[in-house]
C-alpha cells in the first residue's frame, strides 16, 4: 500500500510549474461548477504519517482553491461540552453546505488510528470504531456529501530527515511539532496503523489515496489530481448500508396500530392524584446528582390532534427551564436541506444533564416524507436503517433514549378537529393540512406499522400509548420516563 | 415601584376565566400577526423574585401561544467555553429570528442583580453593568428585536408563604428551590436590587413591568396583558445612541486615504529573508503557553485586489490549522438576514488560544452597504456606534482585536485587475462586480475615511498598511500582528 510513497518519489520544479498551473485551472472550474450544481458537498479528510506537510497542505488547497467555498474544520481533541456527546457528534454539526468544500483535520479517525498504533490493538474496540467509521460515510455518501480521504506518507528516513531540516533554521523549526519528533522511534508501528485503519475502510464511496509527501512539488501536485478527480466525480452510491439485524435487534412482534385497544380511560380524581404524583417523582429524579451525567432524549410522534403537546407540557411542568429544550420539528429550513436530513437533529442533541424533547422528529423521514413523497422510495427505505445507527449511536454514548407514538382513533381524531374549530384558542392548531392528511389516514397508518417493524429495537423500542384518553396517557408516558431514568441512573 | 404587587392583589378564577379565554385569542392572533410580518423578533425577559413562579410562567407561555414559534432560552451559568468570550456572547449568539418569539430565563440581568444585591454593590461596576445592558438592548431594538421585561413580585410574607405551601406536599416541594429558601431573609436587599436594576434600564424601547406573582390568576393574566401590549406595539426606535466619545475616545487625527505614501516597497532578498522570520517569530507566539488564554480577532479590509488573501495566507502559514478560522464575508444569508447584523460576527468569535481572521467583517455595514444602499443611512450611520461598543466589548474580554486596511492606489488596482483576467487560475477572482465597484471608487474612499474618523479609536485603532507593493504589506501587517501579541502576552 505504502511501497510507491515510501520510495519518497520526486518531482522537479520545472516538471511541476506547468501541471500546477493546469491544475489550479481545474480546480477552480471543478468547484465553481460544484457551487453552482449544489447538489454535494465534499470532504476532504487529511490523514498520514506526523511530519508529512499536512498543514502544508491545508495552506495550499486555499491558495489553489477559491478559499470563500472551503472550510478548514480542524478539531482539537474533544472539549469538555463535546465528550457529553456521541463523539461523531462534532463532525455532525460541521457539516458543510452541498457546494461547499470541507478540509477535515483531526477527523473521526482519530480514536480508529490511535487504537491501531497501540502494542496490542483491542480487535472489539477497532472494529466497533472502524464500523462506525464506516456507517457515518456511508450515511453521509448517501444523503449528499462525498468524502475523500488522502493519506500523507513517505519513508522513515525521509520523515526525519525533513523534520531535522526543519529544526536546523530556528525560522522553520516551529513547523516541528512534538508528535513530528516521536515518528521515527514508532515508524513502522505508524505505518502498520495506517495500513489497517486504510484497508477497514477503503470504500468506492468514500476512497482512501495515498499522498507521497517527501517532495513538496510530488505533494502538492498528487494533492491536487486526488481532488480534482474527486471534484469531478459523478457520485458513486454506496452499497446497500449493512443489514439491519446487524446493528440493532429488532423487536419481535413489533407493535402495531392495528387492532390497539383505545379503552383505557383514567378518572378525573386518579388523574388529579396520579398526575402530580409522578410529576413529583420525575421532578426529584431530574434534580438527583446522579442526573447531571445523564443526556435525555425524548421523542414524541403521533397522529394529528393526539396530544402530543399536552402531554410534552406535563413533563416539562416537573422540569427546571434550563435543563430541557422542547424542539418543535416542521418542513426543513433552507440551510437545513442542503444537509443530510439527520444533521438537525444532531445539533439539537443535549448535553449531560439536560433534556431534548423532539414534538415530532426524524422519523419525519419515513412517515410525512413518505407519504407525501418528499422523499423518494430510495431515501426513506434506508432511512430505517440510518435511524437505527443514529439511535445506537445515541445509547451508546450513554443518552437515555424513549420513543413515543400517542395513538388516536380516526373517529377521535374528528371529534378533537371540530372541538378545535370551534375554540377561539385552539383554532389556529387546525388548518387545511390537518384535514388533508386526515384523508390519508391509511397511508399514514401503513407508513407508521412499518416504522415500527424496522425501527422498534430491542434497545430502543417504540412505546404505542393510547391517547383517545388524554388523562390516561399523559399518566402513561410520564410513568415511562420517570421509570426508565430510574433504571439508568440506576435508582430503582 | 412595588407597592401595588406587594399588595398582594388577588383574580378570583370567575373572574379570570373570560379574561384568560379572551387574552389566549388575542396573543395568538398577535403571534401569527407578527410572524408573517417578520420584521421584529420579541423577547421577553423573565426575572424577578426567587420562588414568585417565574418557572410555571414559562410553562403558561408555552401553552398559551403557540409554541411552536416560542423558544425558551434559559441559560445556566456560563459555560467554560462561554465564559472565555465576552460575557453578552451566548445570548447574541441565541437571537430568534424576526418573527419569532424568544422567552430569556437567566439574562443579561443576572450580574447586574448580583451586584447590585451585595451588601456594598461596588458603584463602578453597577454602572459598568447596566450601561452593557442598555447598549445591549438599544443595539437590539435598532436592528428589529424587541424587548420586553417582566419583574415578578409579591410581598415576603406572600414569597414565604406560597414556598411553605410548596414544601408541604411532598409532590410539590420539588418546585422550591434552594434559592427560594432564602428569599425571607434577604428580601429586602433582592427588593432593592431589583428596584434598581429596573430603574437603571427601563427604556421606552426595552420597557419593565412588575408583575403581582402572589396569586396564580392575577400573575397569569397580568402576563398576558403585557405581552400582547407588547406584541401589538408599534416598535418604538431607541432614542439617538450615547454619543461615541462616551464610549471610546477616537483617535486624533484619525487615518486617511488621501495623500497616502505608497512608495514603500521590500526587495526580493529582504523579503525571502524576512518573511520566515516573522512567520517563526508568530509561530512560537501562537505556540507558547500563555496564548492559550487569549483570543484574538484579525479583520482585514481593503479595496478589491488589495492582497487580502496573500497577507492572511502569510499569516495562517505560521499556524496551526487547530488554531485559527478564516472567515470570508460575503452577502449575508436568509438565516443572517432576519438577525442583527451583527449576529454574524458574534457566532464567529473566537475561544481563548484561537484566532479568527475576518476576511471582510461587519465594516461592510459602513463600505458597501453604504455606498450600495443596502443600508438606509440612518442604519449605516448607526452602525459606527454599534461597532465601537461590540469591539470594546472584545476588549473588555480580553480579546486581542487588529484591524488592518490593505491601501492600493486606483492605478495599482486596474493593473492588477487586468494581470488577474490574464492568469488562468486568477481569474475567476474578478468579476463584473468588481469593475462596477471601482467605478465607485471616490463614494468608496469618503466611506473609508468616514469609517477610519469614525472606528479608530485609540484602544482599537486601524492600521492602513500601503499595498501597492505585496512584499511589503504581507510583512508589515505580520510585525504589527506580532508586536499586538507580544504586547498582550507581556513578552515585549
């Protein structure tokens, strides 16, 4: 992999001067055009060998490139707010815009490399992270933005060679930095990292190259054919992404509208008992110590008219206002469609201690974006399987997870739609759309079944609540909540 | 001030049903009102009184509107990364949009009431505070937010009571808190605190009310009303800014365009000799420990084809891509558009150890936006103000601000024009834009003075570099960029 790069070949300046000047050219019209088409992004993932002219390279791509349209995101090891998130959290919320350029530095590989330099790689924790790894580009490939990966790499010899060049002028020994000097004890274990983290994830849709370093005018002009031919590209679409047994063990049976019971009713006096009660209890868990390490992330779907506000209030009634967000989830904003569409609710997740309660969410996808066919076929079958990730990804980082659907019959749903028009301060919550999607009541339905077949797993399963009573399931569902933190902060 | 709300006034629930029915119709119609005008975002400002129910108001709001279009900004205690950034940063940075309503729970009151609720508030910094906090405010209500703030207030036998009420129900307890606790004590000097804060920043434009919070009716439906009051109200323009001199003394004679030198010129030989010197020089500044306290912000300006892009590529060159954003300022997007205009910038401030180079900043305000008509000149002659308090609100937090304006002749600049339309890879650096642009060039350069009479104040003064010679500017602008850091680091 490494042989041509460590043969550290060379290219003269007078061999360079004509294609540089052919491929700035280039360049320049490959991102125009990208600006203009929007229709992706790209990110360019710098990677290699310490000593190898990365940050070089950042300085000449926005040189070469018209520096407006590319963004240097380079990334510090995890800050204090970040480690409360899922650690691709970050990359998330940087995505650029389609059109745009983005130069990666520091990038998810980091924990991947860094494990694959170890003396004895841990072989669970490499493959967990290069499956990640592998997950997070294909999700990204899918939905709009295209990565390329380069690798800076040249031989032992080279790589201290040019670091004790750099160290003999005190002018350009600062370009040295203490990881450069520890290479060439550790080289071939580097190297061996390289090659291993590589071959994990070398994917047509998200291709790895590798950049010999030891010539800047060898660098530089590599650099620039790698994304010029990424620039170029027509975009490759992944493989159909991993099996979703795979990832996520599905429940089984899983819930359905179908034949759901609606009768549950709860009196005016137990509810009047019940509700302040469980309040009470959600109250003091959320005030516990323990909390303060926990994220919380409650999503609320269901039919229209079903409560979901009403019962969102409930809860957020036991909560201090600055430990929740209530995010109201409706069509997308500009900014947020020229990203993949999970890039919203990535912002919005919370950090330890606090609560996002989503009123409606991302699985807008495979239900209003489905029904109304705002996504196509293609988009919403994957999205089961990227929500999945997207959820695991979530648990794993230790955030509590609940899911609920509050479920209405159709004739309730009528009776609660009159009952609003003929309010003075509910009216404004029943417009023509409501009615039009009433007439697809079956889509919907069919759309929901489906959601929970491929999305009700067994770590993050969908909790159907009957919501024909209103008492009934606000009690239900602030009795989920207060009992699931209480197994997490392990209270019970 | 208090005297009707420590009355304690009471609404029987008879009489605050028809009142709440009628109030819940008209907020929503206020809301929708003002969401498709879209020409002022409200904020409404929580404080008062610990245990006077300024949580379950939050909590009233968000049923009685539509909370779809509400956020609730409720911040904790500044965060580490919030609290290397000018103290007013997190809530620029949460600004709703126009047309939205935003609900601030721990504000930008909180350190005015801290202090002033010391046994001895130190005077100085009283003043300090509240003077932040009504530049703070006016800058809002020029730029289409609206503020409105709310004093919740009851007797301290009420405050004791209502709180002794809470503690014994153990399902409500959980609503005290442990400042509520110690409000009988202190009552009266959080009295007085509050009596003063209010007095000092109660503007027609950014108006208080007090509101009775000793009943649950009475402290509902007085909300109500001034909310709609507010909603309904013509957006009242702040009286003329404090005159600058006030807040930043200007530099005497201030810098010029005209009869500028630009002769000075660097050969070859000094600058390949030069140039990596200041670069090492910058270099180990940026790496050495005590940077990692500073933030610093570089803007640069200048005509089209000055060598902007070349100087700050000279600059990032000595650092680590970790370390500093380069900020390119084009035309604002939609999401900037329905903010302040200083939105923008706020987001972009840097955290301590970081730089962000603004390539084009908020001076665009008083360049092309003037000289354009994108601004009215009531807005552009605002904005010099606006820009001198936001800067030495950057110096108040410690931030290292530089301002550089790149000067080339109108001769320099048509050469260059030209040489950039003859280059393959330069061209697409020229546009008919920029042709149109200098034929503006004298409207341009009175801007420029204008901004220089006006912005250069002598704790942040500009510095106009000549740069009809590039050696020369790239040079220049590093040694003044060195010599500021050295300065601030106490290493001169």
């Amino acid at each position: 992999m490494f042989e041509l790069a460590e043969s550290d070949p060379e290219l003269s300046k007078e061999e360079a001067g004509p294609l540089e000047d052919e491929l700035r050219t280039a360049l320049l019209k490959a991102q125009y055009a990208r600006l203009q088409q929007k229709n992706c992004a790209l990110l360019i993932v710098i990677a290699g060998i310490d000593g190898a002219g990365k940050g070089a390279t950042v300085c000449m791509l926005n040189e070469w490139m018209d520096a407006r349209h590319i963004h240097t995101l380079a990334f510090d090891p995890p800050s204090a707010s970040e480690q409360g998130r899922p650690w691709l959290w970050r990359y998330w919320k940087n995505l650029p815009a389609k059109g745009k350029t983005g130069i990666v530095f520091g990038s998810w590989y980091r924990p991947l490399l860094q494990e694959a330099a170890r003396k004895k790689p841990r072989q669970k924790r490499l493959l967990a992270l290069s499956r990640a790894v592998r997950e997070f580009e294909s999700t990204l490939a899918q939905n709009g933005v295209q990565v390329v990966k380069l690798w800076y790499h040249l031989s032992r010899q080279a790589q201290s060679d040019r670091t004790e060049k750099l160290l003999s002028d005190p002018d350009t020994a600062w370009q040295v930095r203490p990881e450069d000097l520890k290479v060439k004890k550790k080289f071939p274990r580097l190297r061996d990292a390289g090659a291993l983290a590589i071959s994990l994830t070398h994917e047509a849709h998200a291709p790895w190259a590798v950049i010999p370093a030891a010539d800047t005018q060898m660098r530089e002009i590599s650099t620039g054919q790698v994304i010029l031919a990424a620039l170029r590209k027509r975009r490759i679409a992944p493989r159909q992404p991993i099996s979703q047994a795979d990832t996520a063990t599905l429940e089984s049976p899983a819930p359905s509208l179908d034949n759901l019971d609606y009768s549950a009713r709860l009196g005016e006096d137990e509810y009047d008992k019940l509700l302040p009660e469980w309040q009470g209890r959600l109250a003091r868990l959320v005030r516990h110590k323990k909390f303060a390490q926990t994220p919380v992330v409650l999503v609320f779907e269901g039919q229209d008219a079903a409560g979901k506000g009403g019962t969102i209030r409930r809860i957020t009634h036991a909560l201090d206002p600055r430990q929740f967000r209530a995010i109201p989830i409706s069509a997308p904003s500009t900014e947020e469609l020229t990203r993949p569409y999970l890039w919203r609710f990535w912002r919005d997740l919370p950090a330890p201690g606090h609560i996002s309660i989503f009123d409606r969410s991302w699985y807008g996808r495979v239900l209003v974006e489905r029904v109304e066919k705002y996504a196509t076929e293609t988009e919403w079958q994957r999205a089961y399987e990227e929500i999945n990730q997207f959820e695991s990804q979530l648990l794993a980082s230790g955030t509590v997870v609940l899911k609920f659907w509050l479920a209405i019959s159709k004739e309730e749903q009528l009776e609660r739609f009159r009952a609003r028009e003929d309010s003075p301060f509910k009216s404004f919550k029943i417009t023509p759309e409501d009615w039009r999607n009433r007439k697809q009541w079956d889509a919907y339905t069919k759309a929901t079944n489906d959601m929970f077949k491929y999305t009700s797993t067994q770590a993050c399963p969908w909790h159907v609540v009957s919501a024909n009573d209103k008492p009934h399931a606000r009690v239900a569902v602030l009795q989920q909540v207060v009992k699931a933190l209480e197994n997490a902060l392990d209270l019970d």
